[in-house]
C-alpha cells in the first residue's frame, strides 16, 4: 500500500519554479527511465519527455510538491490540443479544448527517485481531475502515450 498521509506541500508551479522544474524532470528520466526503457530509449526521452512545456505553468494547470525549496514531484493537465513537448509542433496545439466533447490531457509527471511510491503521483491526479473537473471537463486521459511503461505503476494504483 502507498502512503498518503504526510505529502509534503502541494502547490500550483509559478514561471520563476521553471529551472528547478526542469531539473527534476531530467533527474527522474535519468534515474527511472533506465528500468523500463534501453538506453537508447532512455536517451530519447531525457531529450523528448524531460522537456518543460512553459504553457502549462503560464495556464496554472501544473503543480510541484516541494520539500523545503527542493521540488520533490510535478505534474499536471492542459485543456489544450497539445500532446506532450516532444510531439512536435501542431497548427493547432495551442486550441482549447472543449469540455463538452473533449477530455482534458494529464501531461508530464515526474517524480524525484527518492520519492516514489509515496503517493505523490497519487495526489497530482487527483489535483488535475479535480481541477479539470471545474472547468467542465467530464473526462481526463493521460496525455501523449497512456501505455508508457512509466505510467504503468501510477495507473496500477488508480
């Protein structure tokens, strides 16, 4: 069983957290991605997947726990058309999504490899559904590629 008592702090990322985003995002592909993935895959995605996507903060649908002034976890959704950073860029990726039609997209989850399996990934869902939920959406799908061998431990959990 996963702990969730005792997350530290949950917060909506700010632009001036982008640095230290980032650093976590390359530190947890560095360190976790090599247990699912070759290094020829690992490689590709610390280039492709650990990639901050500014868009997502500027939206205010990102979020970071943070352990002092260490950001320990992030992630968050968009209610834009965009896949995921390393898709590529799209005519229309900045379009809003429509609630009505369209599900919202959970995008680039990270955790700090010494704080999985705490409940953290736990906690950002349930921030981007609840948050995805007052905006109308009636659904949310993990964004990009849902069989991502990464994801497989979050969405065993849920």
């Amino acid at each position: 069983m996963i702990e969730t008592t005792n997350l530290p702090p949950q917060r909506l990322a700010l632009p001036s957290d982008a640095s230290r985003v980032s650093q976590l995002m390359r530190a947890s592909v560095r360190d976790l991605f090599p247990h699912f993935y070759d290094a020829r895959q690992s490689a590709s995605a610390a280039v492709y997947i650990a990639d901050l996507d500014m868009q997502l903060i500027e939206d205010g649908t990102y979020f970071v726990h943070e352990v002092g002034d260490e950001i320990v976890a992030c992630g968050g959704w968009s209610r834009r058309n965009k896949l995921y950073t390393g898709s590529g860029a799209g005519d229309d990726d900045d379009r809003l999504l429509d609630p009505r039609n369209e599900p919202a997209r959970v995008r680039a989850m990270f955790v700090r490899s010494d704080w999985t399996r705490r409940g953290l990934g736990r906690a950002i869902l349930d921030s981007c559904e609840r948050a995805a939920r007052e905006e109308g959406f009636q659904t949310l799908v993990l964004g990009g590629n849902p069989a991502r061998r990464t994801s497989l431990p979050i969405v065993r959990v849920c």
